[in-house]
C-alpha cells in the first residue's frame, strides 16, 4: 500500500503558481521522496525526486520539510498542459513504484 | 521516437480468450516493469525484470498470468482464459538500474484491455 497521502484534487489558474502537497511522516531514513505525473491517456512520467535537500530540474521544484515527514511539488507557472494526476511516492531499496490515487490537477486558462 | 514501446495500444476480447502484450524497452534499460491501472487508481506493480530474469512477482499476478523477457529485449505479457476484471490498462516501464543510484523508470502508453 502507498505510505504517503495527498489531496484528492486541486486547481489552478494558468501562469499561476502551484503548490501540491505531500504527507510522508513514517518516511525512513534512507527513503528518497519521488513525484511522477500522469496525463491524460499517457503513461506516467518522472517529474523529480529528492532526498533531504529542495531540488530544483526544468519541470518543477522540490521542496522537502527539514522532518522529511512532508514535502510539496511546486510548479512555478502552470500551464494548461500541466493538467495531470500527480503521485508523491516514498522510493527506498525496492524497485518498484507504489503508486497511490495522487492528486489529480486542473488548471483553468 | 526512441522511448518504450507497447503493442497493441488497444485491445478488445470476449471472456475466456487469451491475450498476448509485447512492450519494447529503451534499448540498454536493463530494468522491465510491468503495471496494471483501473479506472481512476494509480498504477499498480505486477512484475519486474532485470535483464531476462524475472525477479518480483506481484500477488496481482494470478496464474493466468505470465510474463517473459527472452534475452533480455523486450516483454511479454500473457493473459490466459481473461476474465471481465481483467479489463484495465496494461503499463510498461524500463529504468536503467546502477547500484545506489536512484532511477528513473520510463513508461509507456499502455495497452488498454476490455474484457466483454
């Protein structure tokens, strides 16, 4: 099951900025924190990931808390294509990705 | 366009019929998943391979199920006598796995199946 919470939905205004949070608060030491996205009727798509440090990449920033037992995605100015399910995801020893519902975005023009 | 590849993109099949998926990683990605998504839930992990061996199974993956990655290429993903709850999107994904790093996996579009 996916150890990490995060609201169902959220909107946006495009060129705006977005804030999408994420709870981790049993998150272990070691556990680095990862955000893939999913647009409509594609595959999801890497966005980020980080372990203790805010990272910053072309596609959005991190920013973690200093407990780790939280973190949010922040996209600097959304656009309409942006619009997506976004899953926050705790990535340890294991390979696999444990994807829970996410948070599904809009962003209105 | 040289990202992971899946095929058929959509496949429609009456209960009871096998079905056979093929997905086509990035070629050097030593590392081959596969995923199953319902409507409205994330994906959900059924198998895994590291070059042709196939190291994790998900308790998703009944036996009906098989997957196979002959020498370490592409996929397969086998779906014998299909059931209606079998109707969902098929992903696949390959990563490029190096000891303590963290990967990134890749994903195709998917293989849609509709059970009737």
């Amino acid at each position: 099951d996916a150890k990490t919470t995060q609201p169902n939905s959220m909107e946006s205004n495009e060129e705006e900025p977005v804030h999408l949070p994420c709870n981790h608060s049993t998150i272990s030491g070691t556990d680095y924190i990862h955000w893939y996205r999913q647009l409509p009727s594609q595959g999801p798509e890497y966005v980020i990931h980080g372990l203790t440090s805010n990272v910053n990449n072309r596609m959005a920033s991190l920013a973690i808390a200093e407990d780790r037992k939280s973190s949010t995605l922040i996209l600097h100015r959304a656009t309409l294509r942006d619009a997506a399910v976004y899953y926050c995801m705790e990535r340890g020893g294991y390979n696999k990705l444990i994807f829970g519902a996410g948070t599904r975005l809009a962003v209105h023009p | 366009d040289t990202g992971v590849s899946q095929n058929p993109r959509h496949k429609i099949t009456k209960r009871g019929q096998n079905v056979t998926f093929r997905c086509d990683p990035i070629s050097e990605h030593n590392r081959l998943y596969w995923y199953r998504q319902t409507l409205g839930q994330g994906p959900e992990f059924l198998t895994y391979f590291q070059n042709e061996a196939q190291l994790e199974k998900s308790r998703l993956l009944s036996d009906r199920f098989s997957a196979e990655r002959p020498k370490g290429s592409f996929s397969t993903l086998e779906i014998q006598r299909t059931e209606q709850g079998d109707s969902a999107m098929y992903l696949c994904a390959s990563s490029l796995g190096q000891p303590g790093r963290q990967e990134t996996q890749y994903f195709g579009p998917g293989t849609r199946l509709l059970v009737l």
